[in-house]
C-alpha cells in the first residue's frame, strides 16, 4: 500500500517509525514531514492546511490510506477533503473533530450524555463571564473555547488573575477567534492520565496509558508547553479506574457522538483526571497526543496500519489490540526559552547514535536540514521543541534512567531539558 501521514512532529514521527515497519507499507509520503521522518518517508512540502494540494498529491500519487495526525487539520476538515476524494482516511471529519476544536461542545456533550467531568458554564460576553466568576471560589479554570495550541486554559488563583484571564482570551483575543467563547469550569485535584483510544465510531479500544509533564520547569513550574515528556503505563491508571472509564467515558462518549450524527473514527485523546470522587474528563482530543504517542506508540504489538484502516473500515472489533509489558518514557529535548523566546539553527549532533539502538527512538520535533560543509546535509534546530529521546524498559524507572542517559548522546547549543520526568515514579513505587 501507499501510505501519506499529513504532518511533521514528533508525533507524526512516531507515527511514521510504526507504520515504515508494517508488512503493508509498499511506500510513505509524508506532508511535510521533517528531517527525522525523511529517514522512512519522501517527504513533500505542503502545509498540513492546504486541503486541495494535499488530495491532488495523493491522487497523483495513487496513495490507497491517508493518516491526518494534527489537530487544526482535523478541526478544518482536512480527513473530509480525502474522504470525499474518494480516499480511505484516517482521522475524524470535522464534525467529529469538534470534540476537541470547541470545549463548549465537549462539555455540553459531557453534560448531556453524563460522562464525567467538572461543573462549568459556557459565556460569549466579557462582562457576563466577569459577573459569574465574582460568584464562584478561587482557584478558577478559564478555557477558550477553541484550539490555542494547548496554551488556552489558565488556572487562577485569584479573582483579579481571572478578570484579567477573561480581559486577555476574550476582549484582547489573546487566542484569536479560540476566545470568542469561555468555559468557566469547577477546578479540581488529583493526578492526570492520558488514555488514547483507537474507535471505528462504533467500537472503541483504549491504548495503555501515558502521562504528559505540561510544565517547563522541573517540579511543575513555569509556564504550559506542549509537553515537555511523557511515560507509559501510569501506575495510577488501576484496573479498577480502567474499568470504570471503559463504562462510563469512552464507550459513552463515542456513543454519544453517534447519537449526535457525529461518528468519530480515529483516535479520541481522553485527558483524565484522578480526583476522589472519581475520574473526571479534563478534555478530549480529536488525535495522538504529542509527546504521548513517543511513549505509547513503541509499546503497540500490533500492526499499527491493520489497526488504523480497522477504525477506517469500521472493523475495529476484530482487532486484538496489544502492547509490550514493558514502560516508556520520553523526555523533550527543548530550545532554551521555550515556550516564550528561542533561537534556532543550531546543529544537532549525535543523532547517528539511535540508529538500530534497539529500545531507543529519537523522534524529530522541531529539525530541519540545512546545508554544511562540503554539500553535506546537517540536520539543525528549527522549533522550541526539538527533539523526544524515548527509551523503553523492563519497569518505568528503567526506562527513566534509560532515557536520561540517552539524552547525553545529543548535543546542541542551547539544549533544555526537565530533569523530572516520570519522577513521581520513583518516589512512590
Ligand atoms: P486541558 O487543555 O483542558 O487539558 O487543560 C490543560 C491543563 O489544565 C490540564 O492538563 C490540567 O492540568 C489543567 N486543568 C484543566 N481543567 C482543569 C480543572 N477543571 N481543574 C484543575 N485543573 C484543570
Ligand atoms: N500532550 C498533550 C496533547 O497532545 O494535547
């Protein structure tokens, strides 16, 4: 089969290296790829946006199975563009991508099928979201409605914070048009868990567990990133909380989404948190999560390609899906400072050092080619996130020490990094 991956992060990487490695991949494309994924696929220079240049490629490349892994795509309808092309697709259309493209709807959905999540409200003017906040208790969750590349959610810890919260998303549209709407939600604690789950918009397959570390800084300071590492499984994820997330969310909510004549076949990202009373959703996302899919991605047994056209098909309930009993950690190889200021172009050194490292991956973030000496190609920073160093072992610290001796193999200027990813692993189990 031809295969095309619309995108070029880390997640699409990841992506990438499981489906280079399927008996059915005669040939990968990649839009646009980036200097990783150009290892194990032709990389073509289309935005991820540009529906129409997307489909005429694919067509003139004959390609039988297209994969849209980026949110904005999927929420622009990018998955419809191949789809009324004629081309089986993976990834939700746009009217099933809104799970995630609107917080208004996924919480009104929540509300109305009771899948569980925090109290909120939903406002559309400055003043009335004002009016209401003066009436609830600190801390206060504001959420833009749409999608504001993770950043669109601020925890404030006072009623000034959040006045000025609702000043910055929806009068100074901080977020662009995200902020037209606000989602004032009831704040809650607990421990967060990433469960990604495959569905064929009737069957649904949770994947093993992961969990993100949003923060910059070591011990959860700083500002929100897209993710500065992850580890697979979360030990907090018990069998009991599993099953209960089985009933009561994701089979729920990809019912609910039928229900609405929105039938969403791809992967349905369910942000969870841990509270006493219980799992509560957080968000959904309409795709892999990015670093998630660093850590849950080389744990799959399956074929990944076999999995991805059962959604497509409609076939999902005769997979068997399966993951190594092992762990996964990844940790981000950054710009020092991301998320606000960073310089690029800087060479990456070391990189031939995962090749056929059995157990390492190094998944390309923000890279891009340049040219060096003597017409050689150098592979240089380009982003604020650059690289994820995932490492597999036996047990989560195992991987966790793997993954940290395997970030010293690379070398850039200006190279950041958490030091504490997956370390509430070692200080609890
Ligand atoms: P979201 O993009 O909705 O997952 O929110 C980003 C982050 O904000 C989450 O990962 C949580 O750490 C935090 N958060 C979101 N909603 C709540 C809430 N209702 N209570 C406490 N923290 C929250
Ligand atoms: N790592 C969080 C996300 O992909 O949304």
């Amino acid at each position: 089969m031809k295969i095309m991956i619309v995108g070029g992060g880390g997640r699409e990487h990841a992506i990438a290296w499981a489906v280079a490695k399927s008996p059915k991949c005669e040939k990968l494309y990649a839009a646009p790829g980036n200097a990783g994924i150009a290892e194990l696929a032709e990389c073509v220079d289309i935005s991820v946006m540009d529906a129409d240049s997307l489909v005429a490629f694919a067509k003139d490349k004959s390609v039988d199975f297209v994969i849209v892994a980026p949110d904005d795509p999927l929420a622009a309808g990018v998955a419809d563009a191949f789809l009324d092309a004629g081309i089986k697709t993976f990834g939700p259309r746009k009217n099933a991508a809104i799970i995630e493209a609107s917080k208004a709807f996924s919480k009104d959905l929540m509300k109305k099928y009771d899948i569980p999540s925090a109290a909120y409200e939903t406002f559309t003017d400055a003043d009335s979201a004002i009016k209401y906040l003066e009436t609830q208790e600190a801390p206060y969750v504001l959420k833009a409605d749409g999608l504001a590349l993770g950043k669109g959610v601020l925890i404030c810890q006072t009623l000034d914070e959040a006045k000025a919260g609702i000043q910055e998303i929806m009068v100074d549209k901080k977020f662009g048009d995200a902020g037209n709407k606000v989602v004032i939600e009831e704040f809650m604690t607990g421990r967060e868990v990433s469960v990604l789950c495959f569905s064929d918009g009737k069957t649904i397959l949770p994947m093993t567990s992961a969990q993100d570390h949003k923060r910059a800084g070591d011990g959860d300071t700083g500002l929100n990133t897209g993710g500065m590492g992850t580890f697979s499984p979360s030990p907090f994820y018990t069998d009991e909380i599993a099953k209960f997330c089985e009933e009561n969310v994701y089979q729920r909510t990809i019912d609910a989404m039928a229900a609405e004549g929105r039938e969403f076949k791809g992967v349905l990202f369910c942000g969870l948190m841990l509270t006493e009373k219980g799992p509560r959703v957080l968000e959904f996302n309409a795709r892999f999560g990015d670093p998630e899919a660093q850590v849950v991605i080389p744990r799959l047994k399956n074929d990944i390609v076999e999995v991805m056209e059962a959604c497509a098909d409609g076939t999902l309930d005769k997979i068997d899906l399966q993951f190594e009993d092992n762990a996964a950690v990844c940790v981000m190889l950054a710009s020092d400072g991301y998320p606000v200021s960073y310089k690029k172009g800087f060479e990456i050194k070391g990189l031939d050092a995962f090749k056929e490292k059995e157990g390492y991956f190094i998944f390309h973030s923000g890279t891009k080619f340049a040219d060096g000496e003597n017409g050689e190609k150098k592979v240089v920073t380009n982003g604020g996130r650059v690289l994820g160093v995932t490492a597999l072992g036996s047990t989560l610290k195992e991987a966790r020490a793997n993954a940290y001796k395997a970030t010293e193999l690379i070398d850039f200027d200006n190279k950041y990094m958490r030091h504490d990813i997956g370390k509430a692993i070692d200080d609890e189990n």
